[in-house]
C-alpha cells in the first residue's frame, strides 16, 4: 500500500480558520437568544421567591397587628432586594417600599395587570413604570388560598427592570471572555482534527456496519493516514475469520435449531432470571399458548406451583443434577418432566426443561380400567337374570309350554342384550375418543321400562321390593336416546334404588314429557343421600356407605356411566334427597333427556 502524509501537518497549516467562523456563529447566536434565557431566568427565580414569602407569611402569621405583617414583610423585601406587596381587594394591606401609615393612601391596586392576572388565574405577570417608586419594574403576583370572610388576597414581588437587564450584560460579556481563550486555544486544533478524522472514521464506520450486518466479504482498502493502515489490516483479518467461524456457527444452529423444532418433546428454555427464553411447538400440545409467556415465568405459561418451586430451587443453585418428575396439569394433561439446569458462559444458573407427554399413554390405561369396571358391571343386571330364569326352567320348570317360551325369550333377549351392552360400550369408547355426538337417536320409553322391570324382577323378589310403576301418560314421545343406552340407564337405576330399598319397601317409577324432553323418576324408600354425597355420587366408584364393592359386585360405577350416557344423548341425571323430608329418608333419582 502506498504511504500517506500524516495529518498532523494539514492539522497545523489549514485549520484555523474554519473554527473561528464557527465559533463566532455560535457565540452571537447564542448571545441573542441570551436575553430571552436570562429573562425566563429571571422569572422562574422571581416566581421561586414568590413561593417562598408565601410560605413564609403562612409559616409566621397570623400577624397580632398589621404593623406587624407590614414590619415582617419590609425586612424580608430588604434581605431579597425586591419589593413585597400584600392587597386584598382595593386595599393594599402591607407594601415594603411606604411606610406603614401611607397605606391606606395608596391607589387601588386591584386594576393592576398583574393583580388581575392573579385573580383570574392565579398567577399574574407585568412590566411597566411603578408611579409609586418611579422607574420600570417587573411585577410578578400571585393568588392566595380563599379564607371564609375574607376578600381574595394577592401577594405581589417587584424588581427593578434595570438590575436584570445588567444581569444579561454581565452574562455576555462572561460568555464573550469564555469564547475569545477558546478561539485561541485548543478549539482550531480540534475542530481541525475531528473533521479530518470524520471522513477516515466514516469509511471504518461504514464497513464495520456491514461486517456487523453479516456482509463479511467487505474489506477497507483506502484510509486517509498512515495512522489509520494497522486498524484497516485488523478489521480485514477480523472480517475474514468472522466469516469462516459465522459459517460453522450457522451450520450447528440451523441443526439444532431443526432438532429444537422436531422435538416431539416440549422443551422449555429459562434465561438466567429464570423466565421463558424459547418454547418449541410441542409444548404447545402440553400447555396451551406457551409461547404467548415469552420472558415471563413458567408458573403463567404452566399454571404449576410444582414445577415454579422446582426451577426455583434449581436456578438457586440447589442441584447440578438433572431432575425428573411425573405431574399431572389441570388440563388432564399429564407429562414426564426433566429439568436440567446448566451454566452460561458467565457462569450463570440456566434451566432447560423438558416434557414427555404421557397423557395418551394415561388415557389409554384409564379406557381400559374405565371399560373393565362397566362392563362388569353393565353384564351382571342381564347375568342374573339369565341365571334367575335358568334356575327356574332347571329346578321348577313351569308346566305351560307358552310359560317355559316366555322364559326362554327372555334369556335370549338378555343374551342380546349383553351382545348389544358390549357393542355399545365399544361404540361409547369409540365416541369419547373422537367427541362425536351419536345421530339418529329415538327409543321408547315405554319398552326401555318393560325390559328393565322383567330384568329386574328377581332381583326385586328376592328382598320382597314392589314395583310400582305408575301409568305411563299417553302419547308419550320417544326419547332422543339409542334404545340400548336408554334400556342402561333405566336399569342401572332401577337397580340402584331395589340395592339400597329395604326388605318389603316400595319403588316407585313414573315418566312425563313437557313437549321438549322426557322425565323418569325412581324414587326409593332407602336411607337417604346427605347433601355432600349427592355431589358426588354419580362420580366414577364413588358409594356413599364407603365400600368399594358391595355384596352384589358392584364398584360404584352405575350412576356414573348414567350421568355420562344421559349428557352424551344431550340430557341430564340427578338426586333429590330425601323425599320424607320428617325421617330423612327416601331418594328420587330423575333423568330428563330431549325428545326424540
């Protein structure tokens, strides 16, 4: 590269005159606005003393005599050297530059441009000549606080006109004698110097800009000065290594970047204040609109107490170890989570999480433990019946022919039945699974009734239980049910109230429609439900007497595969209890599902 002339010497041969022209720009320049500053000044520092005698007037009155205010406020105007006038309404109260008796020979003041001013907006302002001391003042008056009684009073200061406009002189001739040493000092060399820098600073400027903008093929090839040829070779070398390190950066973050993004994992990464840096996709299946909660806690974006107080204790410092935990979310969600904390490269606590969603894996286990439980329990109404009239045609076998069929029929429509019970409950698996309401639903009420009472029948014999059904109105519609699922309800129910009837009691069943749905009533004569357990009780293995399974077989599921039937057609199941209200005993169970 070719040698440059420092320039050092153009700095001493061409500079000093561009200086100077500045400098004396600025200088008359700012000395014209000097008047209008020192004005404004002038006013801010008269409105502060304003302040101040106000709050000293307040402070010390009030005053025994009004010689007395009148003798405060003309010592006080001595010590400030201003004039202090006090003038409630016409009157002058007190003024610092007339004696005490000539007060109330004074003119009426409250004509004057800055009293008026002060009654109308609580500050008033004026320059003119003072007839009273005969020369040019500047006034500035203020409004007191009203006082019940009283007429409005104004505090008023005045200073000469003269004594601030010598202030302003002295301030120009200050500024004059700071510029002048400027001028011939210091101020050419480095005005001279800035601006021939600028332009070699400029191109450096530019193409560091670039480097930094990703442009690493830029490189600096003219510089004013031999000064400026080690920095332009150390920008040229830094911007070719950068591009070559940027390259493998680039290469490894775009990586991990698609592995970050491909997770089927949700991962979580907190910055070293412990708040959400990065979310990826997936642990949006997890939590909802995570990646709404960038740069706030991961208690907002996971609603987890559990999960806050871990990344709390870690990002404490409380273990360098990865941490694994099973947790359930209120979403239903649940999800293997690890937390790893790390350090930064300042050596600063960070934390990755990372969740495995285990909900499907749950769900499906809880299917199948859900469709165990009611199939058992679905299969032993139409069971014992099966086996009560088996018995019968076995042991006493009825002599009549059409009896024996009767019988036979009504083994085989059970055994139907089960076979529909079980499809049914496949169909019902199937229907949670994908949220889909079943169509085309329309079953009898009336026939529902009839094969629950036949199958519930020995059941009933056995604890000497009536069935008592009252008559069914006419015209009764058809629910909007499948008839095997209306037959389950109307069976489980009707087995819940003979279970917890007592020997030689009554239930009772009836059936309304109001147009829009149907209603079945079952009402017992059992012990009763207490107020806490009819929230309950249609719950999955809930029972009121605290057994898990009764004498019967049953696990507290009837009810509550009811309740989810009934919602599933668009109905509802619930209690009243007790029905005598005297003995506490007796429940109703009633279901209401739409018309068909």
């Amino acid at each position: 590269m070719p040698r440059v002339q420092s320039i050092q010497m153009r700095v001493l041969l061409w500079g000093w005159g561009v200086l100077i022209v500045g400098l004396a720009v600025a200088f008359w320049r700012y000395s014209a606005s000097l008047d209008d500053e020192t004005a404004r000044d002038f006013e801010r520092d008269t409105l502060t003393r304003l302040v101040t005698v106000q709050w000293l007037l307040e402070r010390n009155g009030p005053f025994k005599e009004p010689r007395d205010r009148q003798d405060f406020l003309h010592s006080l105007a001595a010590s400030m050297g201003m004039r202090i006038s006090l003038i409630q309404g016409a009157k002058v109260l007190a003024d610092s530059s007339r004696p005490f008796d000539d007060l109330d020979k004074m003119d009426d003041h409250s004509t004057r441009p800055e009293v008026a001013g002060a009654l109308g907006g609580e500050l008033g302002q004026a320059t003119r000549h003072s007839i009273t001391l005969d020369r040019d003042m500047i006034y500035m008056a203020r409004k007191l606080p009203d006082k019940p009684g009283q007429a409005e009073t104004v505090l008023r200061l005045a200073a000469p006109v003269s004594q601030v406009r010598m202030h302003m002189q002295r301030m120009r001739w200050a500024l004059l004698a700071a510029v002048i040493p400027l001028l011939l000092g210091s101020g050419i060399l480095l005005y001279l110097l800035s601006r021939t820098i600028t332009a070699g600073i400029a191109q450096f400027t530019e193409a560091a800009q670039a480097i930094g903008e990703g442009d690493y093929r830029r490189r600096i090839l003219f510089y004013p000065a031999a000064e400026f040829q080690p920095l332009a070779e150390a920008i040229n070398r830094m911007a070719k290594k950068i591009k070559k390190n940027v390259k493998v950066i680039e290469n490894q973050r775009g990586e991990l970047w698609a592995m970050f993004e491909g997770m089927t994992e949700g991962v979580m990464v907190l910055d070293t204040s412990g708040h959400i840096l990065h979310v990826n996709p997936a642990l949006s299946a997890i939590f909802p609109r995570a990646h709404e909660f960038i740069g706030r806690a991961p208690l907002e974006a996971t609603m987890s107490l559990e999960i806050q107080n871990l990344v709390d204790t870690l990002m404490a410092g409380g273990s360098t170890e990865p941490v694994s935990r099973q947790i359930e979310l209120k979403n239903r969600h649940c999800a293997e989570m690890t937390v790893v904390p790390f350090r930064d490269h300042k050596f600063r606590p960070r934390v990755i999480l990372v969740f495995h969603d285990t909900s499907e894996q749950k769900r499906v286990e809880r299917v199948l433990r859900d469709f165990v439980a009611n199939a058992s329990h679905q299969l032993r109404t139409p069971l014992t019946s099966i086996r009560g009239y088996a018995e019968t045609l076995l042991d006493a076998p009825p002599a009549e022919e059409a009896k024996r069929r009767e019988f036979l029929d009504i083994i085989r429509a059970n055994a139907v039945h089960m076979s529909k019970v079980i499809a049914g409950m496949f169909a019902l698996a199937k229907s949670e699974r994908g949220g889909k309401r079943p169509k085309d639903l329309d079953a009898s009420v009336a026939q529902a009734l009839e094969h629950a009472l036949m199958n519930a029948t020995f059941a009933a014999q056995e604890k000497n239980i009536t069935l008592e059904v009252e008559e069914l109105p006419a015209g009764l519609p058809n629910a909007a049910a499948d008839p095997d699922g209306l037959l389950q309800i109307v069976d489980n129910l009707l087995d819940n109230a003979i279970k917890y009837s007592p020997p030689g009691t009554t239930v009772h069943i009836a059936a309304a429609s109001d147009g829009q749905s149907v209603t079945l009533r079952f009402r017992d004569q059992g012990p009763g439900i207490g107020p806490e357990d009819q929230k309950r009780v249609f719950e999955r293995f809930f029972r009121a007497d605290n057994n898990d399974v009764d004498g019967a077989g049953s696990a507290g599921l009837g009810l509550a595969i009811c309740r989810h039937i009934a919602r599933n057609y668009g109905g509802e199941v619930w209690v009243e209890s007790p029905v005598d209200q005297d003995s506490g005993s007796g429940s109703e169970f009633i279901v209401r599902l739409p018309v068909a």
